[in-house]
C-alpha cells in the first residue's frame, strides 16, 4: 500500500507531462513546422493543436507576418569611382515556411547578404550624379533581383528602400557649392524676368497713355475745326443775311492792309474786284477833293477862297468817313452782337496803329 501511493503519483505526473507535451497553442500569424523522429511530419496552424509526445517536436516557428529589416550603412563604389556609404530597409515576408526551414539556414542572414551583394552591383553601373537622383530606379531594380532569388526559399520580398546616400565630405562640400551657384543663378534670372515684366508693363502703359493722349489731342483738334467752321459758316450767314454796303467792305479792306504791309514774307498782292468797286464808291464821296487836286494848277484863287474850298472839302470828307463807320459799326452789331464781321480785318487795322480811314480823312487841315 505504501509503494502503490508513490506510483500512482508517479503516473499522474507522467500523464500530466504527456498532455503537456502533446497540446500546441499556435498564435495567429505563426506557422509551427513539426518534425517525427527527426522528419518533416506537417505544418501546425494557429489555433489549438496535439502532437504525438517524446515522438513529435516543433522545429521551427515561423513568424507569418511582413518583417522588416534595416541595414547598416554600406560602402558602395560608384562607376565614376566615388565611395558612398548607402543606408537601406528590405521589407518581405515568409509565403511558404517549410521551404523557409529547409531551403536556408538563416534566412535572415542570406537575405541581408544578397541586399549588399546586389545593391553594390546596381550603385557600381551608375555615376554619383545618377545614383542620387534615381533611388526609384534602384529600389525597382533591388526589389527584381532579390524577390526571384529569395522565392525558392519561400519568401516573397515587398519593397526595398533606399534611405540615404552619403558621399564623402569634399564632394558634399562641392555639391553644396555647386547648389548655392544654381539657387543664386536662378534667383538672378527670376529677378531679371520681374525686372523685363516690369519694363514691358511700364512700356504697356506709356504707349497706351501715348495714343490716349494723341487721341485726345486729335478729338481737340476736330472739335475746334468743327467749331471755327461752324464759326466762319455762322459769320459768313450773317454778313449774307446783313447785305452791307460797298463801303462797308471798302473799309473793313483798308483796315486790314497794314498787317499785310507788315509781314515778312514776299509779297503778292492779289487786288479782289470788290475792293476796286468799293473803292470807287468811296472814291464817289471824295471826288471833290480829287478835283480840286486836279485842278489846282490851273486855277487862280485867292489864298482865302482856297481854304474856304480845302475847309468845305475836308468837312464832306470827314462826313462822309463818319457815315462810313457807321454803318461798318451797324454791320458789326447786325453779323453778331458787337462781333466783327471780319477778325483777320480788325486785327490788321489794330496792329497798324489803331488808325483808321474815318481817322484820317476827319483831321482839317491847318491853317497856313
């Protein structure tokens, strides 16, 4: 009875340790690979799983999941002969873990080793420029070759990033000089292009004010011509309409004589029949005088007689002159309330003095 207690104690603990060693737990995302009597016997799955005890045993447990893993920073020789240090992550996960287990024997180790092997030989075909500028090139290149070297052993390579790419320290002092240049070079360029816009815009607005301005200036001109015309047609009208007489005409004739006396330039005097057949109607009024002239020589008066008739002759002149001017200054009221009736004639007879024919012809002569 005393040896039987020990026993039965002793097989409840080798009963205890077989259920132990026979029960599998596997965790999602996990693959046990189970080997019997040292072969390949199945794959356990996640979930609850019994194994034969002390005849079983779990070879490997691979983890199902995408890995990654992050190399340490490689010497690389470009082709132009430069060292760089080139510092990458290999993203991949485990599609078959039998050929995972079987296949390699680290396949961890085999995967970093195959990363440096190959990205030596994509960065030696290329220059420094070239391998800086096409990491996507690269990391598409990577990824090929490591994903058709690494499916035999059961692993399916995502992606391969490139994460940096250092050169040696004179190049980087050089790149960085070469950068400052070319931001400098650009920023003087873009500051010439605002420079030219502003000039073109400054230039833009300048001839747009120019030919504003000559429009103006043309629309002024018109305006005016059409109002001295309107003007000289409105004047023209009212001489028209007033009918003055010969003598009217005559006078306006005389004044402006002494402005065309006074010009410069050479001149040829173009006599209007007008003026002729005005002239002889004023002439009409001052014939005593002309035939007193005439006749002075072969008359014999006393002094006396000769200034009564010089005083009677001068008296008709000057009335004559007097009857002129008014009715110069009737035709001036009648063409535009108190306007002249010719400008150009008005201001000749100003400009020579202000001396009018009625001015002359109204002095008497002095007695001797």
């Amino acid at each position: 009875m005393e040896l039987a207690i020990p026993l039965v104690g002793a097989i409840a603990f080798l009963t205890f340790i077989t259920l132990v060693r026979a029960v599998r737990i596997v965790p999602q995302q996990r693959m046990d690979v189970v080997e019997r009597l040292g072969k390949y016997k199945r794959t356990l799955g996640p979930g609850l799983n019994f194994i034969v005890p002390f005849i079983d045993a779990v070879r490997t447990k691979v983890d199902m999941r995408e890995q990654v893993v992050s190399f340490a920073p490689q010497p690389v020789i470009t082709s132009d002969n430069l060292v760089v240090s080139i510092d990458s992550v290999l993203y991949f996960k485990v599609t078959d873990p039998v050929r995972a287990t079987y296949e390699i024997a680290d396949f961890l180790e085999a995967i970093e080793q195959l990363t440096v092997t190959t990205l030596r030989n994509v960065i030696g075909s290329l220059d420094l420029e070239r391998a800086l500028t096409s990491r996507e090139e690269i990391n598409r290149h990577l990824s090929g070759v490591l994903d058709e070297t690494t499916g035999r052993w059961g692993i399916k390579v995502t992606r391969v990033e490139i994460k940096a790419i250092e050169p040696p320290a004179s190049i980087r002092d050089s790149m960085e000089k070469q950068m400052r240049a070319e931001r400098d070079r650009r920023a003087a360029i873009l500051n010439a292009e605002g420079h030219k816009q502003a000039q073109i815009l400054t230039a833009e607005g300048e001839k747009q004010a120019a030919v504003l301005r000559a429009d103006g200036e043309r629309q002024a001109r018109i305006l005016q011509a059409e109002g001295q015309a309107k003007a000289i047609r409105t004047i023209f009208e009212a001489i028209h309409q007033a009918n003055p007489s010969q003598k009217v005409l005559a006078y306006q004739y005389l004044q402006a004589l002494p402005q065309i006396a006074n010009g410069q330039a050479n001149k040829v005097w173009i006599v209007p029949s007008e003026l002729t057949k005005a002239l002889e109607g004023l002439g009409g009024a001052l014939g005593g005088l002309g035939q007193m002239v005439n006749d002075a020589p072969t008359q014999s008066l006393g002094t006396d007689e000769v200034e009564r008739e010089v005083e009677a002759v001068a008296e008709a002149a000057a009335e004559e002159a007097r009857r002129v001017n008014d009715e110069v200054r009737a035709a001036e009221e009648q063409v535009g309330g108190g306007s002249p009736a010719a400008p150009g004639l008005t201001q000749a007879a100003e400009a020579s003095g202000g001396t009018s024919v009625t001015d002359v012809l109204g002095q008497t002569p002095e007695r001797a």
